[in-house]
C-alpha cells in the first residue's frame, strides 16, 4: 500500500495573494504606507487646530455708523465713519484711535482748497504701512475722510488719512473713503489756510505746514 501523502499547499502571504488576483499589483510597503497615514492624520489634525485661530486673525468688522472726535491744537473736529460701506477701513482707523495711536501725530501736508493729511508716525508722509486696498464706492467731497495710498486702488495706508477740504471727483476710486466731518469744518478750513512750505519729498509741491499742527487726542464716543 502506498504510504505517499500530499504536500499541504503552502499559505499564501497578503501580498501574493493581491499579486495572484490582479497581476502587475504592487502593494505599498508597510513602512511607506505606514508614513503616509501618519502624514495625512498628521495635517488633518493640524488643519482642526489651526482653523480656529484663522477665523480669530481675519480682519475685523464693523456694521453701522461709528464717531471719533480728534482734538487738535487748532480745535475738534467729529468724524461720522461708515462702517457699512467701509467696515475693515473703520475696524482699522478705530483700532488706531482706541489704542492711541494718532495722540500726539500732526496735519504733516495742507493743501488749501483740497485737503488736509495727517496721522503719520514719521510725520513726514513716510510712516506707517500699506494694508490691501478697501473699495468704498464714496465719492470725493469737502469733509470726507479717506485714507492715504502709495498704490492708488491697490494698498491703502493703515495709518496716515485726509480730510477734503474742497470737492474733486479726480480721487474717485484710487482711495478708500470712510466717512466725513460732520462737526467742526471750520477747523479744518483754519488748518488748510495756515502757511506752508516747500515739501522736501514732493518738490515743487508747497504743503508742509510751518505751524506745527498737532492731533492732542482722538477718541470714540458714542454721537
């Protein structure tokens, strides 16, 4: 009688079994696979903690009509800014005032007939940084308040801003417009009709006040 017995048939890995039932299938290695998950958690995990934080930085707002009064050496002027036309211009100008950024900073360029500037850490037209542009849509009128642009309709000053003292369409689109004085024009009439000289970063423009002109507080109330 014949005692031959069959060979148990040897067990298949995981991966000759893929490799049997599709041809040409090339399984990721553990270590590599194992990499792969590790990074992808790994982000995902990262994208749920820093999510929050992002919504935290993004710029403020501000909805509805919003006051500042400045008090300068030459009298107070109140300011109505619209935060519903202009609500990140308004978010970054009361930002300024309430951290008493503008106390102490001068009207550094007068142009009679057109306007006033001021607000500029350097004093000078040089302070200050450029924030992306804010579309207001405002139109250019005596008393209007905007801020400042190296790169007009494109940045916009986060710091240095004018109040017009004459009416020009010309400005229409290039600056952010955000509200207008609605007390205290007369002071503003008083500051563009001081003497000026020659300003040394713009020649041939006379615009450099030689009054020292100074912003002694500004400060948000309520109307």
């Amino acid at each position: 009688m014949s005692t031959n017995k069959r060979k148990a048939t040897p067990k298949l890995s995981r991966t000759q079994e893929l490799q049997k039932k599709y041809p040409g299938h090339k399984p990721i290695p553990p270590s590599t696979r194992t990499v792969v998950i590790t990074l992808a958690a790994t982000v995902i995990l990262s994208l749920l903690l820093v999510l929050p934080f992002l919504k935290k930085a993004q710029a403020p707002q501000v909805v509805g009509n919003k006051y500042v009064v400045l008090e300068t050496s030459m009298g107070t002027i109140k300011l109505e800014l619209y935060g519903d036309k202009a609500p990140r211009t308004v978010a970054q100008f009361l930002e300024n005032v309430t951290g008493g950024k503008y106390d102490g900073l001068t009207f550094h360029r007068v142009m009679k007939g057109l306007l006033i500037q001021g607000g500029d850490p350097n004093g000078n037209g040089t302070g200050g940084k450029e924030i992306p542009f804010e579309k207001t849509g405002m139109s250019y009128a005596r008393g209007v308040i905007s801020m400042t642009s190296s790169e007009h309709g494109v940045t916009q000053s986060n710091m240095q801003f004018f109040i017009m003292q004459g009416d020009t369409t010309s400005l229409n689109g290039d600056f952010p417009a955000f509200g207008k004085v609605v007390e205290g024009m007369d002071v503003v009439d008083k500051i563009a009709n001081v003497p000026v000289g020659e300003n040394p970063s713009k020649p041939g423009e006379m615009s450099v006040p030689l009054t020292k002109i100074t912003i002694i507080r500004a400060t948000e109330v309520a109307n």
